[in-house]
C-alpha cells in the first residue's frame, strides 16, 4: 500500500478527538476504505501480513483484488482466518517473505477440529500463487470419500500455481497432503511433500481424473495406510512429474508411486529407500503404463514381493536409461515381478534379468542393456543408509557412464564422479583397415 494511502487512513482512523470504533466496526470501515483506493487505481496493490488493519491472511484476501500481492512476513500463523483459506477466485499472489523455512501455516487440525490450509473451489487459475510457504498439521475431516487433501484440496475447474512450498504432517483419507480433483490442473514446483499420511491413496499427493504438473518436487517420509506412499493416480492420462525425488516413503500395500489406469511420465526421477508390500518403488496396475526416463532406483524393498517394480492386470512399466541396483524382495533377486500379462520394456538401462520373476506377464528389451556391476562411487545397498549424490555417481570406468553405454548416453540420474575412465589406444582409420587386411 502507498504509504501516503497508509498515513491518512491511520490519521483519520486514531486522530485525538474522533469517535473511537470498536475493534470489528474499524476493521470493516478499514475495508471499505482500502478497497475504495484500490479500486481508484490501475496498479496492483501489496497487502502485508500483518499491518495496520490486516491481522490475519484472510483479511488480506478479503481486502485483495486481481494482481495484487499478500506478502506475510517470517512467522507461524494459527487460528481462525489463517486456515482454510478462500482465496475468493482471485488471481493473486500469496507469497511467504522470508520463505517456507520461517513462514508456517500451522492448520493445527485434528479429527475433532478438521482445518485444512488451502481451498481451491471457485475457479482459480494459473494467476493464483502461492509461493514460500509452510502448510502444516491439516487435517480433512470425514471419512473415506469426502476426506481428501490434508492441507489442499483443489476442486474441479482449478488451476492453482504452487511453488516452493513445504506441505508436511497433514491427514486424509486420500491425499495425505493434496488432493487434485477431475478437472483440476494445478502446477507445482520445487515444493516438498514431508510427513502426510492417507488412509486409502497417495501420502503425499493424490488425484482422481485431475491433471497435476509436478516439477522438481520432493516426497519424503510420506505413508500410505494402503497404495501410494508418495503418490497415487487413478484414471489420469499422461501425467508427468519432472525431476522429483522419492526418499524414504512407505506403503502399507503397494507402491511408492501407484498407477490405477492411468498413463504416467517420471522424468528423471531418484527412487531411494522406499518400501511397500509389493513393488517398493513403482507399482503399475489395471491397464496402466509407468514411463520412466533418466533415473536410478536403488535400496527400495518390496516386502513381499518386488523390490523395485510390481505391474498386474495388463499393466505396463517402461524404464529407459534407467539404473536399477539392489532393491530388496523377500529373496534377493525379486526386483521386478510380472502377472496377468502385464509387461516390462528396458531401453538402455542396467538391470539384472536374473532378478526378474515374470510370471504370467513379459519382458521386452529395445535394444542393448548392461547387465554388469554399475561401478558406483559408493557402496549402495539395499538396507544400508547412503547418501544417493555421492554413492550413487558413477566411476569412469563404469558401463552406464555415457562413453561407456551401449547407446551412448549416461544411465542413471547421477553422473560420472570418481575414478579413471576405460583407458583407449591412440589409433587411426589407416591402422584399423590395416589389422583387418592381415591374414
């Protein structure tokens, strides 16, 4: 707000000698005020979180019109009109100052007092921001279908923008953290799912026919009670989630990342130390195709079945330049487990076949693999803790490094980091004709 706006209104509210309001009649005089300004003006206007007149965040949206910006400085923020909030359809930025590390929304939700931190339910678009900010201990009441998304839920014909957020320790009965409705499309980037826990689908995030874009985002330490410990995607066609990591989440039954009839893409992903009951990183089911590029998946377990991968029903999973290294079965070489036709495509990645159990569904290979020890920097194993960006880079010598690969390009998220590369002969084309004409 212009601080001349600011000076007038506090004169003309506290001089000596005016009729004092009560505290509810200043803030509704305050309102009108504000909003007369505003509204006198082309330019967007910031509304800091707290200031004069503005106690809590949603008095700054009740205030807020499109293009303006609520600023809220480094605090914790509880209590009502700091949780569950309507942002009202605006196109505005809400954007945590000090970011998300000293600006918390703590929901303080509990099954007898169920508050989330963020409603999206009246049409907001991509112009919606929130940005920097700590979104925690939600808590979506209800049960089974009706409790969904912890600390957001995004309603059909949604689009939010979230960014450098952290959504932690929040409960549903799915979408521990977010639930994305059909016909929602939120975007998230460098966010940090940490903590949530769900009931039915997806610990840190779930969606049922909604269309997500998640981009450099982290799932740590989420559980599902049943599929997803991560994320869970039921009727989605071609999802993609871009240069996530999926560390230490767990399901109760299946999979870190759960595809039920749904087409889903994981750009170079990192999959470490996540546990299910059957198939400890990916679980592909009823149809669905898992599509994944560039990645390492290693020290996952699948308790009773897949260490790293699990497809069922007509479902596909296709790993391309992917390392896969000791992920844990209930044997040592259950890594990947097929049935009901289901089928598993490897395009130049390193796997062991030995470690596949088909079953009743197929394995198809485009091309060469490597099947041999990946050479890594460290001593990753399935079970022992590791730091994934030192133990899981590349010798020089290794076969998944890209002058190494049977196609040329790096296997693997990590590259090479340690030791010297295959050595070579200095050579010429003359030379080689020549060994070839020799008797």
């Amino acid at each position: 707000m212009n601080s001349s706006i600011r000076a007038f209104l506090m004169g003309f509210l506290v001089r000596p000698g005016r009729i004092q309001l009560r505290r509810r009649q200043l803030r509704a005089s305050l309102a009108m005020l504000l909003v007369g300004f505003s509204a006198a003006t082309t330019e967007a206007t910031v509304w800091e979180v707290p200031s004069f007149g503005i106690e809590t965040i949603q008095d700054a949206l009740d205030f807020a019109a499109n293009g303006d910006e609520i600023r809220i400085a480094p605090g914790t923020y509880s209590g009502p009109r700091n949780r569950d909030l309507d942002l009202r359809g605006l196109a505005v930025r809400l954007v945590g100052t000090g970011g998300a590390a000293v600006t918390v929304l703590d929901c303080e939700g509990a099954e007898d007092a169920p508050y989330r931190a963020l409603i999206f339910d009246d049409g907001e678009g991509p112009g919606t921001e929130v940005v920097g900010l700590t979104l925690a201990n939600g808590f979506a009441g209800g049960e089974s279908q009706s409790s969904r998304g912890g600390a957001i839920f995004c309603a059909p014909g949604t689009a939010p923008t979230i960014r450098g957020c952290v959504i932690r320790n929040s409960f549903a009965w799915r979408g521990g953290g977010v639930f994305v409705s059909a016909g929602s499309s939120p975007k998230f980037f460098t966010c940090r799912f940490e903590g949530n826990i769900t009931v039915l689908n997806g610990g840190g995030l779930s969606s049922i026919g909604g269309q997500p874009e998640i981009v450099d985002c982290e799932f740590v330490g989420n559980l599902s009670e049943k599929n997803g410990g991560a994320v869970g995607f039921q009727t989605l066609d071609g999802v993609s989630l871009i240069r996530c990591r999926f560390e230490s989440n767990t399901a109760v039954e299946d999979g870190t990342v759960f595809a039920d009839r749904s087409t889903i893409f994981l750009q170079e992903p990192l999959l470490v130390f996540n546990e299910a009951r059957r198939g400890g990183a990916l679980f592909s089911h009823d149809g669905s195709t898992i599509d994944v590029d560039v990645a390492s998946i290693v020290g996952n377990v699948g308790t009773a079945n897949g260490g790293a991968a699990y497809a069922r029903l007509g479902a596909g999973i296709r790993l391309r330049r992917t390392l896969v290294w000791s992920n844990c079965g209930p044997e040592d070489d259950n890594e990947f487990e097929l049935e009901d036709s289901s089928r598993l495509i490897f395009e130049c990645s390193r796997y062991d076949p030995a470690h596949v159990v088909a079953g009743g569904g197929t394995v198809e290979e485009l091309g060469d693999q490597v099947y041999d020890d990946p050479l890594l920097c460290g001593e990753a194993r399935c079970g022992n803790a590791f730091d994934p960006e030192v133990e899981l880079t590349l010798n020089a010598a290794s076969p998944c490094a890209a002058s190494n690969s049977p196609c040329g390009e790096q296997i693997g998220t990590f590259g090479v980091a340690c030791g010297d590369p295959v050595p070579t002969i200095r050579t010429s084309w003359g030379r080689i004709k020549d060994q070839w004409r020799r008797p």
